[in-house]
C-alpha cells in the first residue's frame, strides 16, 4: 500500500526497544518511514559505530550462527 500510494525511493524500519532506544509506547511497534532522495530526514546517531569493537563482534556472531546452521543440517 505505502508503495502504492506514496511512490518512495526507499523505506526506512524503526523499532525501538526499551526506554533508552527512545521507546515510548511499552508495546511492539515499528515506525516505517517513506523516503526519497533529499527528503531532509537526518540520523539521529552517526554513522560510524560509537563502539568500533563492536563491529567485530557482530561478525564474529554472524560467522558463528553461520558455522552452527551447517552443523545442524540447516538449510536455507
């Protein structure tokens, strides 16, 4: 429907868990934003990670969930 209706170039997906990511309603909800180039819309953190360690081991997860679903005969 949003593409539809609102022709976006893009999406953008927020979901906020916990006080601290800025939620406000204590409830599962997302927020899905139409976008389109130069819309003004700016990130509201930056774009480097502020835990460039961090990075790291979100890879190291990625590699690992990788090895255990060949290890369990999962398949995609």
């Amino acid at each position: 429907m949003l593409k539809r209706e609102l022709n976006p170039e893009g999406l953008t997906l927020i979901q906020s868990s916990g006080e601290a990511a800025w939620q406000d309603v204590f409830h599962l909800h997302v927020h899905l934003i139409p976008r389109h180039q130069g819309d003004g819309t700016v990130r509201p953190w930056d774009q480097v990670p502020s835990k460039p360690e961090a990075v790291g081991q979100i890879n190291n997860s990625r590699a690992l969930s990788v090895d255990l679903r060949g290890a369990s005969g999962y398949e995609e």
